[in-house]
C-alpha cells in the first residue's frame, strides 16, 4: 500500500473491506466481479479474476495485533462457510470448470483510520 490515505469509509470492517478492493484492483491487478456475496450458507467479501483463476477473497480488519495476525483469524467454521458460498457462486456463475481459490486479506488500520499494512495470503482456506 501507498501513504495509507485513501477515503475510507466509517467503521473497521467496511473500511478494511475499501481499502481491501482497492488493493485487490490497484496493487494486485484483479478485476472484482462482486464484493459481499450472501447466500444462507455464508459470505464472500470479495470474488475478483486473477488472470483466467476465480478468487474468493475474506478480508480480516485490525486495529491491533494483540491477537494476533489478521490473516490467523479464519476459524474452521468460517473456512467450511466460505467454501460453501464459494461453490455456490461457481454454481450460479456456471464457472464449475474455472480454477479458483481462496485468499485471506489481512487489513492492519491505525487508530486513526489510516492503512498501515495490508497482507495478503494466497491460498489461505483449502478444502479438505
């Protein structure tokens, strides 16, 4: 990430989530296909193309690290939720052939709003 100043909107989650998009798209050169994606099963908090590879990405915002990593912090229920909603949008988007993954942005936030770090996991949630 830059200086971290980007326009980020009120609250940890949505701002961590923004400022997620905006690395995703300015940094990494995915294009979203969608952000917040609900079925019953669970959530996606970005679904973005690497090259020809669907990625379905969780964002995890912190504003300390007191417990630890933010990319840590994907529970195994969360991980069997995540894989669901992923299955799911391949389903709906008939993309059952596309290669896909799943990635874990670690969004690190100083107490005044602003990105200090961004880390980010590739093929942080695997499907056992």
């Amino acid at each position: 990430m830059s200086d971290g100043k980007l326009n980020l909107p009120d609250g940890v989650g949505k701002a961590g989530e923004a400022a997620a998009e905006y690395y995703v798209r300015q940094q990494l050169g995915y294009e979203v296909l969608a952000r917040n994606f609900r079925v019953t099963e669970g959530e996606i908090d970005l679904i973005a193309t690497d090259v020809d590879e669907v990625v379905f990405i969780e964002v995890k915002t912190r504003t300390s690290r007191s417990f630890g990593e933010a990319t840590a912090q994907v529970s195994n229920s969360k991980r069997q939720r995540i894989i669901t909603a992923a299955m799911t949008y391949l389903s709906q988007e008939n993309k059952h052939n596309h290669d896909w993954r799943i990635d874990v942005l670690g969004v690190q936030l100083s107490r005044d709003g602003s990105v200090e770090c961004i880390d980010h996991v590739k093929n942080a949630v695997v499907d056992e």
